[in-house]
C-alpha cells in the first residue's frame, strides 16, 4: 500500500481503519463492551 499510495498515506489509512475497527466491533458485541477484566487481575 505504501508502494501505491506514499508511506504517510498508508500510516494515516492504517490508523483510521483500526480505530473504525475497534468502533465497529465495541458497537455490535455488547458482551465485549461490558467485560470487566478488573476482577481477574486482582488475584494475581
């Protein structure tokens, strides 16, 4: 991607579609959304 578009091209595209990744996945599973990992880290 970088070769056809430019490396800052590419860098920024990466990063918004990751962003729109991590979007999209919180708002259609709900079960990630409410996770609360704190309980699990506290035994260790």
């Amino acid at each position: 991607a970088a070769k056809i578009a430019g490396p800052v091209t590419a860098v920024v595209f990466g990063g918004i579609m990751t962003i729109i990744t991590t979007i999209v996945s919180g708002a259609l599973n709900p079960t990630l959304r409410n996770l609360d990992l704190s309980k699990e880290t506290k035994g260790n």
